[in-house]
C-alpha cells in the first residue's frame, strides 16, 4: 500500500492523530504521534505494549484461510530462525555456511524437478515467486533477444503468452519489463488455458508461454505436457524456439510428492525454468522462494553480477542486495526435517481436509465446487445456480468473518465475472477438527440467512449469537 499521510501528519492538534497510551494511570502518560517522530524515547517495555495491542486487530493468521502462505512452523523451526534473524542472505563471504544451505536447497529443489544434469543445477534463493517471476522472465527476453539478434531481426516487440488466470506477478513482470502481455482467456467451467489458443497466441515475438501448477483462482493445475508437446511440434515447423516457464508458486511443492508421475517438469524439453514458493507448501513463514532453471545455458551470464566488497567473489541474480537468510536456513531445516515422507504426509493430509470440506460444502445443497477434481488442497466454491438465496458469497465471507474465519470472496476473471466465488486455502495448521468447526459454522450461517422471517433473528437468539 502506498500510504499518504501528508495531510493528518500536518493537523498536529487532532488527537486522532496520538496514540494515547491505555498505560497512562501506570507509567506511560504522554500521547505519541502517530504520523511523525515522537521527540523522546520511551521504555521497551511500553514500546512492546503499545505496537502489540495495535496489531491485536489484525486478523488470526491461524484463521486466515485466504493465504497460501505458511502460518505455523514447529517450535524447532521458530527457534532455529529467531537465532538467526541477524543474518543477510548477501553476506555470503561472512556467512558461507549459510551460502552452503541455500545452494543445497537449489540442488534439492533441482533434483525435485527433474533437471537433467545433477553437476549443472542452476537457482537461486529470492524473497517469493513473485521476484523468482521476475528473475525468470528477464532470462526469458534475453534469450529471446538473443535468438533474434542472431536472426538479425527486431527486438522491440516481445510478449509473452499467459492465462487471464494468472497470479499478478506476471502482469507485472510485463509492465516494468516491457512486455506485451497475452492473455489467453479461461471460460467458465475451464478455467485453464486451451492449447490451440495457446499456439494462436505464440508468435516469433513471444519470450515464452507461462504454464500455472496451482491457478490462483481454481487450484487447478495447467495440462504442462499438452503445451510442452503442442510447443514442439510448433516450434519444429516454424523455426522457433519458443520455450515454457512453470510457475509453480503452490504446485512445485504439491506435484512431486501428490502425483510424482505427472511430467510438468525439466522432464520436459521445453521447459526452461520453474519458480516456486518456499512460503506457501514449500511450509516456511513468509517470504522466500526459488527460481531453478534447467541448466546454467538458461540463465544468461550478463544478468549475474559479481561483486568484491564483501570479500570473495559471488555471483549474484537478485533485486535486493540485503535480505534475511533466516528463511533460507527454514527451508533448510524443512526439507532434512521432514524428507520427502514428511512432505507426502502433510500435504496428503491437507488434501484429505479439503477433500472433506469440499464434500461437506456440498452437502449443504447451497454450494457447488468449481472444479470437480481438486489438484491441490485448495477449493473454490459458489452459491448454485438453482438455489435461489437472496445472499450472496460477500455477505457470506463478512459472517464468517465475525467467527474469525478469514474466507475471500471474490469475482472469477473476465469471460467468467459471472462466477462469484469464496476460497480456502488448506494449509498445514488448518487440522481436521478446525474444519468440523469451520463447518458448524458455516452451517449456522446458512440457517441464518436461509430464515426468510427476519424477525426469526429474535426468536432464535442463539443461532444469532453464534453467528
Ligand atoms: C502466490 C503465487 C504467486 C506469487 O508468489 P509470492 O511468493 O507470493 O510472491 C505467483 N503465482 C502463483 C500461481 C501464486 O499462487
């Protein structure tokens, strides 16, 4: 967000504008201002107070059922990564030996993927998919450019060939990269690319066609080999070399141990490049993620920077300079911690909750999964066509909220605005008995709004208050 406070900031006699210390009868008095720099300092112990009580309106991240990304980590793993808050992931002279666990995370993740060349894995740590996004996107115009340039042909017009589904990280990546996005649209019921409208998409000017493991909206993961072969046989007549980038921001983690026998990685030809999100089923707190690339050919030497003042010689394909490497050392810890038997279990045992939900949703006779099979435990819902109900999925979403369920309601993209949707996103605290929970709730609910009487509000008191 992008706050503009100039105004308040100003009107410096408008208590608005003070924190008034609830603390005042004790020790704390004086009010702080709020928008500018108080002039004095003030004891930890009131600083801790004032900034905790503030952030105790901020929803229940335990009960945040909108974010695919982790909030909660075993008590090791808190501990592991309060000891190490102090260290910059950039220091890698200073710190090599946590250097040395972010190149095994690469090589993990590599080896995950299928690349298909142990002694050439190719990656590096970001702060989520959405800077990895960015990463592998400018590797994809500069081979682009320089296929091209080989050719002797123009390279002011690239574009780059997406579902109107896709995560805002790419309609992003095309806006500051100076990309031309092409959106292949999704249709209701389908909520993934078709690959003939891929291939009319695709011209000598794309950089490449991103494929999604894990749509923001459905879940859905994209048929990767149908574009990967329908690419080949494209490129084999045409001459180009159009390549695929995966973004498996929640599917690179879902994938290889859900449905290993599913090919949507380097094991196939023209995929180039994957990014995934250590902070959502990756199951590390917020923000790292992973750019992989096939092999080191995919990553163009002049986007690496090498630098000497640290000390050493490292290489380095980032925006940032300075980021934490306690996350990095989480990612770690995850992967010796659990293996991959942990993962699988986890992760199965995330589908089965939201296999579950979806059934109970189901079951009330009001609503209707969007997609029949869930690829990841994520499910999106709307109120069926032939239920006529005078609610709607927003109003809904703010009831839930009073219980402390935080559950988005949103409209599906263009071609589909029709679709007014909720979502939940399982994660790995979300257990089982909070879902029997969730359920009661949303039971009550739907009793609630279902009692045409309004005055039935009164007479059935408790179904009101525990609303
Ligand atoms: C979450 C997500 C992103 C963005 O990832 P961050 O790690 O939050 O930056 C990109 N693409 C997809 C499909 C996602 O689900």
């Amino acid at each position: 967000m992008i706050h503009k406070v100039q105004k308040k900031k100003k009107d410096k006699g408008n208590k608005k504008n003070f924190i008034m210390p609830i603390y005042g009868s004790r020790d704390l008095e004086d009010p702080i201002p709020k928008y500018s720099m108080p002039e004095g300092s003030i004891d930890p112990r009131h600083a801790y107070a004032l900034v905790k009580d503030e952030l105790m309106l901020d929803g229940n991240s335990r009960l945040n059922l909108a974010t695919f990304v982790t909030t909660w980590m075993e008590d090791e793993a808190r501990q592991l990564m309060t000891e190490t808050f102090d260290k910059n992931m950039i220091d890698k002279d200073e710190y090599p030996q946590t250097a040395e666990l972010e190149e095994r995370c690469v090589h993990i993740l590599s080896e995950l993927f299928n690349g298909p060349d142990e002694n050439d894995t190719c990656g590096c740590s970001t702060t989520g998919s959405s800077e990895a996004a960015m990463l592998c996107g400018m590797a994809l115009k500069w081979k682009w450019r320089d296929r091209m340039k080989a050719k002797g042909k123009p390279t002011d017009k690239p574009n780059m060939v997406i579902s109107s589904s896709v995560q805002v990280c790419w309609e992003k990546f095309c806006r500051y990269w100076e990309v031309e996005p092409r959106l292949v649209p999704v249709s209701e019921g389908h909520y993934s690319m078709k690959t003939k409208d891929v291939l009319e998409a695709c011209d000598e000017n794309t950089i490449g066609v991103v494929a999604i493991l894990g749509t923001t909206h459905t879940g859905e993961f994209e048929p990767v080999k149908e574009y990967n072969d329908a690419l080949d046989k494209f490129n084999a007549e045409t001459g180009y070399e159009i390549p695929l980038h995966v973004d498996a921001a929640s599917g690179g983690f879902i994938a290889p141990f859900l449905t290993p026998d599913l090919e949507w990685d380097f094991r196939l030809k023209w995929v180039k490049s994957i990014n995934v999100s250590g902070h959502k089923y990756g199951l590390v707190y917020p923000g790292v993620g992973w750019a992989i690339w096939r092999d080191s050919e995919e990553l163009p030497e002049d986007l690496v920077f090498r630098v000497n003042y640290l000390g050493g010689e490292m290489p380095t394909f980032a925006l940032n300079f300075s980021r934490p490497g306690n996350q990095i050392i989480a990612q770690y810890y995850n992967f010796i911690r659990l293996g991959k038997e942990g993962y699988t279990r986890i992760l199965q045992s995330c589908m089965d909750t939201a296999e579950f939900l979806k059934e109970e949703l189901e079951e009330t006779g009001v609503f209707q999964s969007l997609i029949k099979q869930l690829h990841m435990p994520l499910i999106t819902f709307r109120i069926r066509r032939d239920v006529d109900a005078d609610f709607d999925v927003f109003r809904i979403s703010e009831m839930l909220r009073h219980r402390g369920w935080l559950v988005p309601a949103y409209t599906m993209p263009e071609n589909c605005e029709d679709d007014k949707v909720l979502r939940i996103v399982v994660k790995e605290g979300m257990s089982m008995d909070m879902a029997h929970l969730f359920m009661e709730d949303m039971r009550r609910i739907l009793e609630y709004l279902q009692t045409d009487d309004h005055s039935a509000k009164k007479s059935n008191k408790n179904t009101l208050k525990q609303c």
